[in-house]
C-alpha cells in the first residue's frame, strides 16, 4: 500500500483521545490543533467540532467527520474583537453588539476582509464570514493559547441532534475526530443566534440573544429570516436537529406507545421543566432528545413550548428536528 492511501486508510479511523480540562490536557488539544487535527470542545452554546480555521485541509476534515455539506458554511470562533476585526469587515454596529453581548451566543455574519486568511472551505466560498467569541473558559483558553481563530459547527452528525456533552459526542464522533475536551453539560444548551446586516438587519437563526435584545442595541427594527421567503443564508431551510425518531410538536394529550416530553406540570417520561423555565428548557432540549430516542420506529410527542425569549430557539429547533428531508 502506498503512503498515500495509508494515510487515507488512517484518517478514517483515529483514536479519540479523551482529555479534560486540567492544564496538560488543555496543551494537548492546542497542540493537535496546530498541526490540523480536530478537538470537540465545550463552548457554552454547544459542543463545537473544532480546527484550525485558517488551515485548509483542517477545515475539511471537519466536513468528513460531519457529513457535512460542502456548502453550509462554519462559524468562526474568535478570541476577541481584535481578532474578527482581522478576518471580517468589522464595523460600529458589530462594535456595539459585540461589546454587549460577547464573549456570548451571538455570531455576526460580515464581509470578509479582502485576503482574509480564513479557509475558503470555511465560508463555503461566500464573500461573508460568521464570527463569535463563545463564553466559555476552556474555548477561551484554547483560543488565547492557539492564537488562531477556530472553525467550530456543532459536534455531531450533519442535521442530527447537537451535543451538549462529552457523551454525545462520543456517541457520535469516536473514532473520527482526533479528541474530545470534557468540560461538563453546556449551560445555554441550544445553538448561538445569528445576525446579518445585508441586505437589512435580520435574525438568521434564533438562539438565547433575542431579536429584542439586539433591536434595543442597534436602535432600528430587526427582521426575522422569513421561512417562506428566500434562503439568504445556507443551512436554512432543510431538517436538521433529527432525532430518528418522529415528532409530535404542540401535544396537548398523550397517546399510547408514544415517548412524552413534557413542560410545566404535566405527567411525562422527561420534563423540560416542571417550573416553566425556558432557560432549563433550552439547557434540557438535546439532551433529553438523546435519552428519548431510539431506533425503533417510535413517536416523541412534545408539550407546546411558550414562544418568547429563548423558546423561539427551542421551538426553532423542535420544528425542524420534526421535519424529515
Ligand atoms: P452551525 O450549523 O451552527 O455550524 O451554523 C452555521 C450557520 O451559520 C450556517 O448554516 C449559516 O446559516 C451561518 N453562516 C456561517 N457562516 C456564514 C457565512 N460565511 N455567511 C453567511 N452565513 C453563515
Ligand atoms: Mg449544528
């Protein structure tokens, strides 16, 4: 055999070292990450699949381990605004959301800076680049040590359910991705919200940071990504979040062989929250779709969410977890 498809042949199968936070640990993951390798990190989001953002065939192996689809672009993560400063178009509007809401579960979609150093594969070839500084002490610290910013999507099989621990993701990913950095249960749970400016000022994704919060900082009226309307971002419009099982949103009864997910005071298999919170909602939402799912042909019936505040992420999610391609 020659090197060549050796190497191929030991690509598909690595060993995933399982490290944890402690100083030596933190090393080895930086240290993987130079030479182009791939670390599941915790981000306060959820886990992130982690690469070297400004290094090719890094940022491709990404898309392997994945599945991921050559034209759904990866989120950027950063490890202050000096350093998206150096990738994108920054401007006072970016300025001013940043400064309020990062390091947090915001990403800012910008034109990229003329020979930003960012992978082409990263951005899918858009003139645009998403940036995000993730709340997270061990994200941080990777970052501030590598000092290069890093392509992270979600730690999981391209349009499955997101990981929002190390157990999930090594259900996942073992064996295709070099390492994994257990750093607990991620404390938001549901994915960053993400905003554009072009061609107005509009929400792409929700997430914890309301469209809300970011109207009251810019000052002006902020659009949601109209479903109906044309696609101005990729990774839009398909399923994603799928567990295999089916969903059934907005259950206001039970029916017989079905699996519940509850909220509030309801009599359920796992509830989101007895309490109402959307917040422990949001933090429950993957895991408990990890625990109630199966490969047999079954049917998870889920509790009308409230759509305010972070259950417009939670119901994001929940609706296109239900949708099958
Ligand atoms: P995720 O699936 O969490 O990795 O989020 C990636 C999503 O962020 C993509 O599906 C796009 O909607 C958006 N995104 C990432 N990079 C860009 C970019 N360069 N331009 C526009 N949207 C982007
Ligand atoms: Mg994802």
């Amino acid at each position: 055999m020659d090197q060549a498809r050796r190497n191929v042949k030991r690509e598909q199968f690595v060993k995933t070292k399982n490290l944890g936070t402690n100083l030596e640990d933190i090393d080895a993951a930086v240290s993987i990450l130079r030479l182009g390798g791939l670390v599941a990190m915790p981000t306060e989001t959820v886990y992130g699949l982690a690469a070297d953002a400004t290094n090719e065939n890094a940022v491709l192996k990404i898309f392997k381990a994945k599945g991921r689809p050559a034209y759904n672009p990866l989120i950027i993560h950063v490890k202050n605004t000096r350093m998206a400063e150096e990738y994108t178009q920054w401007n006072d509007v970016a300025q001013t959301l940043a400064e309020k809401f990062w390091p947090g579960p915001l990403t800012i979609v910008l034109p990229s800076r003329i020979n930003s150093k960012i992978a082409k594969t990263a951005r899918a070839s858009l003139p645009s680049i998403a940036v995000r500084m993730p709340n997270h002490p061990v994200a941080l610290n990777i970052l501030d040590q590598l000092d290069r910013p890093l392509a992270a999507p979600s730690a999981n099989i391209s349009g499955k359910i997101s990981s929002t621990s190390a157990d999930h993701v090594l259900k996942n990913l073992n064996k295709k991705i070099d390492a994994i950095i257990d750093g607990g249960n991620s404390s938001v749970g549901v994915e960053s919200t993400i905003v554009t400016f072009q061609p107005q000022p509009t929400i792409l994704r929700a997430g914890a940071i309301t469209p809300k919060a970011i109207s009251n900082e810019i000052g002006s009226k902020i659009h949601h990504y109209d479903k109906k309307g044309p696609i101005i971002a990729p990774g839009q419009s398909k399923s994603h979040y799928a567990p295999n099982a089916k969903l059934r949103l907005n259950a206001i009864d039970w029916k017989q062989g079905e699996k519940k997910l509850g909220f509030g005071n309801v009599n359920c298999d796992l509830n989101l929250s007895k309490d109402k919170s959307l917040t422990e909602a949001a933090q429950n939402l993957f895991n408990f779709l990890h625990l109630l799912d199966s490969s047999d042909p079954i049917t998870i019936s889920v509790s009308p969410i409230p759509n305010e505040g972070i259950g417009l992420a939670i119901n994001d999610r929940l609706r296109r977890a239900s949708l099958k391609e």
